[in-house]
C-alpha cells in the first residue's frame, strides 16, 4: 500500500469522526425539540419530543363524555401516533443533513 493511501485513509477517518461528533450535536437538539400533533378537529393535542417522549397532552373538556369513552381513547391514540411519527421524521430529516443522504442504521430510541 502506498503513501497515498495512508493519507486517504486517514483523512477519511477524521471525516468519519467529524460526522459521529456532528450527528452526536444534531441527536441532542432533536432531543431537545418538540412536535405537536392533533385528533379530531384539535379537541386532541398531543406533544412529544424528539427523544419520542410524550411531553404533553391536552383534551378539550367538551370532548369527555363519560359515555363514549372509546372515542376519546381513540382520539388520543390517534394524536401521540401522528405527534410520533412526526418526531421521527423530524430526526431523520436533521440527520440527513448531517449525514448527507447516506443510509445509516436506525439509531436505537430515536429512529425505531
């Protein structure tokens, strides 16, 4: 192997490890963001963050009958679900800026 490849080589691994620290930065500020989404015309919204914690959930008190509860379960399924897949789509986007389009692994909790 050459000198040249020597240098290639380890000029390809600083790039790797510029891009590890980058995505580390960028892993943290999507933990730190936060995405709403609602159910049922908004009387359901729920909030979660990047980390796929659920943050938030208001239920509009017009919405609560005591008789159909299954509604109101639903509506609410139906918004953390919604405010999920957004929070993952939001970190997939911002790491596709780090990462330049590259197919990576799923990065464990935060792209499932």
């Amino acid at each position: 192997m050459g000198h040249g490849n020597m240098g290639n080589m380890g000029k390809m691994m600083k790039q790797i490890q510029q891009m590890q620290q980058q995505m580390e930065e960028t892993q943290k500020e999507i933990e730190r963001r936060t995405v709403e989404a609602t159910a049922g015309g908004g009387v359901v919204r729920a909030t979660v963050s990047g980390g796929l914690d659920l943050v938030e959930l208001e239920i509009d008190p017009d919405v609560v009958d005591p008789e159909d509860v299954d509604m109101l379960r639903d509506l609410i399924i139906a918004a953390v679900n919604e405010a999920m897949r957004s929070a993952q789509d939001m970190a997939r986007e911002e790491l596709g800026k780090v990462t330049g389009g590259l197919d990576l692994p799923n990065i464990p909790g935060l792209m499932n």
